[in-house]
C-alpha cells in the first residue's frame, strides 16, 4: 500500500469515528431525509449570488423557482410557468405563468417575473453562465400572467438554461418553493412550500416532510452515511473515488449519473517544448485512457474520450477525432519517443508538465498515470496545488445544456490564454447565425480547429456519483448530474 492510499484510508478512518461519536442514527423515515453534498472546501450555504457552489445552488433550486426547472430525472418541467411556446425562428419564447405566491404570501405576476428576470440575467453576466444570458435580448410582461423572452439568436437548448439552478427567482429575499427554509445553522432544514389547506387545517393534519442539506469533506460525508446518519450524499466527482471504496459502500448504493461534459487536461501556460501544438498533441497521445480509468477500481461503466465534442450529441458534421485515434497505443508511443528524441537533441532538454490538481486520493492516482506515461517517451510531470501556477488544469465540468456551443466555448480566450482567436471568432459567427445548418457546420469547423491545437487534452467523460439506497423515493441517476431535494419527500416542483 502507498504512502498517499495509506493516508487517505487513514483520513476516512478518522472522519468515521468522529461520526460515529456525534450520531446515534435514525429510523428510516421517507418523509425525513437527510442529505450531505459533498465541497472539497465547505463553507456556508447561501444561495444567493452567481458563482454558487453545488450545495448552495441546490438550497437555491429548493428554494427558488425559475420559469422551469428539472426533476429528479434531469428533464425540463413547469415551475413558475405552467407552459410555453417557442416561435418558429426560435427567437421567442412566450410562457404563461402559474397563479401562484411568494413565500410571503404575494401574488406572483408576470410584470414583477420579468423585471427579476431582467435583473438576474445582468447578474448572471457575471457566472459560469455569462456567455449564455448575452444572447438574451429582452424581457417583457405582455399581460398579467404572460412573459415574453427573445433571443438576438436561436437558441435551441434554451430552456435546459432556464432550468439551471442559477435562474431560480428571489423578490426581496422571498422565493416561490418548492420548499421553503424551517431553520438554518451548519445544517440547513427546509419544508413543504404550500400552507396547508383549509381541510387539512380542519382534521388537525400537519406535513412534517422535511429535508435537512449539509456540507462538508468526502471523507466526512462518507462516514455520515456509513454510521447511518443521512440517506443521501451528492457531488461526488472522480478524486472522491477511492475513499467510497475504502469506506466498502455497496455498488448497489454507489450511483454513477450519465452525464456529459468535459474532463481532461487545459493548457493555461505554453512555455518551451509545450508552446508548439504539434509537442501538445505528444501528450495527447501518450496517455493510455483505458489504463487510466481502471485505475479506478469499481466504476466499470467509466468511459475515455479522444475529442471535444461527444458523439452522443448527434449533430452531423461535427466529428472530428485526432489523427492518430486509429494507431495503436503501442505504436502511438513509440512515435511520441521518436518525437521527443528529435525535439532535444536539437533544442534541450524539456521541463517536466506542471498539472494543476486537487489534494485528493483519486487526483494522486491521476497524476501518477499521467506522470508514468510520460516518462515512457522521455518526458516529466510534476503536480501542483490548485493555487499555485501550472502549466495544464483538470477540467472537469458538467455541460449546462447540449450543445456543441457549450464545449467550445470552454476553450476560449476568455477562458484560458492558451487560445485562437479565429475560433473565437467562428464562434461568435456562429452564435449570430439564425440556420440552424449553418451553425452546426461553423461549430464543425471550430472543433476541427481546436482539435489540432490541443489546448485541451480529453481524457474522459466526466464522472459524478452520490451515494442512495435502492428504492430512495425521489432519486434517479440523471444526465444532468442533478438531484433536487423535494422530490426526496414527494413535494412537487409546481
């Protein structure tokens, strides 16, 4: 056993029996739940802001409804708006709006919807989100319970965006449920939104679903859940990975969301030997994927990926693969060997890649894959602390919305400085085009583009996992990686 598998049993070993000392358990209740999130950094939950982290924008979806919302198998559902219609061009979306109340007792209406609309999306200018809400052109209120939104540009995903947890509306502190906040401390407890009605008031019935929202370590969470003192953790990622295993969950409990995304390496620095596209693609080909990934031992279902935008996308024209996808891993390195050989024999010797990862078990494994398939065509890696500076970052990111737009837009200027600015520029063409046909071929030629830059080294589809026992009323694997809380006690999103 290594020193860094050694250590991290040793984390949840610890994290174990200080939970098992604060926690007598519960009996199963499925009208009270319990739900821990896992934040390599906890801090306090608050869902107001943009740059929310996943268990404060999970309080935010409880909390504060937006137009739609998504349910706990990642499709788009009515919230505050009972329904829509999308005009022809895409560039109009008209919802009409439920006769409902904010959390104070007022009447929603849809001049008061649009304003905070307006308002969140200049907010939002300002979030992961920010090039999305600048194709927004305008908000109005056409009557009483109707709202209209267009668009400078079709938008086809438009509603997965609506849906985001970021969207969901406040008025003066007061948002519209599904639930509504009971009380609030290092753990944050939140009930039925809806008052009860005048018959239940009659018989005396009260609704005492409740679910309890915390955060904190993997370590922690994972303990929690072994001394059974919560039903569900969510926002497990790929460097948690190790300590479920360690902590012996069952692969019954253990659930893998099918999600897409980006995960692999983004240039951020390109110094030296790194600043020549065609030396960036050595290492593209020298990591062995599949080797890497069962690693990993337990998540069979792991899958690597060779380009940017995935094939289960669907979009014609938009698949371009590197031109060694075909070789064979064997004969891929000794290409890259030969490759180097060259490079310093008549420029030097080449500093060792500097990768930006987490302090976490399953970020050790990753790095040592990597570093050990470098050194096999005659380079180095050395690992970094998220903070300090580096030549590549782990990017692991969950799409918003699918799109091939989404992916690109990652790989941008604004984004990392390693970059062209032709791409930006077609993307830009792209998103003004109002063919649909003619952005799928822009996009197409983007991705051409940044593949045979490689500013961005794909490794994988990323990984997200939370931990339920089969049957958890409410709980379904998604491919929005997403989990709203009120359907755990079976309260309604409208």
């Amino acid at each position: 056993m290594t020193f860094h598998s050694t250590f991290w049993l040793k984390t949840l070993s610890a994290a174990l029996a200080v939970t098992l000392l604060g926690s007598c358990g519960f009996a199963e209740d499925e009208d009270q739940v319990r739900v821990t999130v896992i934040e390599d950094m906890p801090k306090k939950i608050n869902p107001v802001g943009t740059r929310l982290n996943f268990t404060s924008a999970t309080m935010r979806a409880a909390m504060a409804k937006g137009l739609v919302g998504l349910d706990q198998e990642g499709r788009v559902v009515p919230a505050l708006a009972a329904r829509w219609i999308v005009s022809d061009d895409g560039l109009s979306y008209i919802f009409r709006l439920f006769d409902a109340k904010w959390d104070d007792g007022r009447q929603i209406s849809a001049e008061r919807v649009a304003r905070l609309l307006r308002e969140r999306f200049a907010e939002l200018r300002n979030s992961r989100l920010q090039h999305d809400v600048s194709e927004i052109e305008e908000v109005v209120s056409m009557t009483g319970r109707v709202i209209e939104i267009r668009l400078d540009s079709p938008h086809p995903n438009f509603l997965q965006l609506l849906a985001q947890p970021e969207m969901g509306l406040f008025r003066a502190g007061h948002g519209a449920g599904p639930m509504r906040l009971l009380s609030e401390d290092d753990v944050i407890k939140l009930n039925r939104f809806d008052e009860p009605s005048q018959e239940e008031q009659d018989a005396e019935e009260e609704d005492d679903r409740w679910v309890s929202l915390r955060s904190e370590t993997a370590a922690h969470a994972i303990a929690r859940y072994r001394a059974g003192a919560v039903q569900v953790v969510l926002n497990g990622k790929y460097h948690h990975l190790p300590l479920v295993g360690a902590a012996g969950i069952s692969s019954g409990d253990l659930r893998l969301d099918p999600v897409a995304g980006l995960f692999g390496l983004r240039f951020v620095r390109a110094n030296g030997f790194w600043a020549v596209p065609g030396n960036r693609e050595i290492l593209a080909m020298s990591i062995n994927r599949p080797a890497l990934l069962t690693s990993f031992p337990g998540v069979s279902a792991w899958q690597s990926r060779l380009k940017i935008i995935p094939e289960a996308l669907d979009v014609e024209g938009i698949n371009t693969y590197p031109d060694w996808a075909s070789m064979a891993m064997q004969d891929r390195m000794a290409f890259a060997r030969n490759h180097v050989r060259r490079w310093k024999a008549s420029e030097g010797p080449i500093a060792p890649l500097t990768i930006a990862l987490p302090d976490a078990a399953g970020a050790d494994i990753l790095f040592k894959r990597i570093q050990s398939d470098l050194r096999r065509v005659g380079l180095n890696a050395r690992k970094v602390r998220l903070n300090q500076a580096a030549d590549v970052q782990l990017l692991d990111e969950i799409a918003a919305y699918d799109s091939p737009q989404w992916f690109l837009k990652q790989l941008t200027c604004p984004v990392t400085p390693v970059c062209l600015n032709d791409a930006d520029s077609q993307i830009t063409e792209a998103e003004a085009a109002t063919n649909l046909e003619i952005k799928a071929r822009l996009y197409a030629e983007v991705e051409k583009m940044l593949v045979n830059h490689y500013n961005f080294i794909p490794i994988a589809v990323p990984i997200r996992w939370s931990i339920a026992r089969q049957g958890q009323r409410g709980f379904a694997v998604n491919p929005r990686g997403w989990h709203p809380l009120n359907p755990l006690v079976g309260i309604p999103i409208s």
